[in-house]
C-alpha cells in the first residue's frame, strides 16, 4: 500500500500482484496518475470497484460496505461442496 499526500490532496495505490486500487480525493490526481502509470504499464481502468482480494465492495450514496461474504460462502462451497446448506444471498 502506497500513501501520496500533498497539501490537501490523497492517494492511495493498493498493489497485489497485477491487481491494483487506485483511490483519493481529488480526481485530476487521480488522472494524472492514471496516465502517467499507463505510459509504463499495460492496464485496464475496471472502473467502480465491486470485488478487490476477495471483498465486496458496496457503495451507498454515502458509505461504502465491505464484504467477504462471497469469498467465504465460495471457500466453503469448495470444501463442503453440494452438502452445503447455508443461505447464500448478496
């Protein structure tokens, strides 16, 4: 994990092998990163983040909820296969 911080403006770059997550407060810093690390990189902009390592990600108008729910009841499923009787809703 990487922290940019200058006057008022944050960046946070989450890096896991060739996954990332790119997040701050202020969108032409956001960019301007984006174009820069692409002049270097082959990447894919997934747009609004929904899963990241195994967490849900969901956004409210004012909140974001994280959840493994869905790694969990797959990682179960795996070792319990059809025998599984839990509840599986999102």
């Amino acid at each position: 994990m990487f922290f940019y911080h200058h006057q008022s403006s944050i960046l946070v770059l989450v890096l896991y092998v060739d996954d990332m997550l790119l997040t701050g407060n202020n969108l032409a810093l956001i960019s301007s990163f984006i174009i820069t690390l692409s002049t270097q990189f082959a990447m894919k902009d997934l747009e609004n983040l929904h899963y990241f390592l195994g967490v849900q990600v969901v956004r409210t108008s004012s909140s974001m909820f994280l959840s493994q729910h869905k790694y969990v009841f797959d990682l179960l499923s795996m070792f319990l296969g059809p025998s599984l009787s839990l509840s599986h809703s999102h």
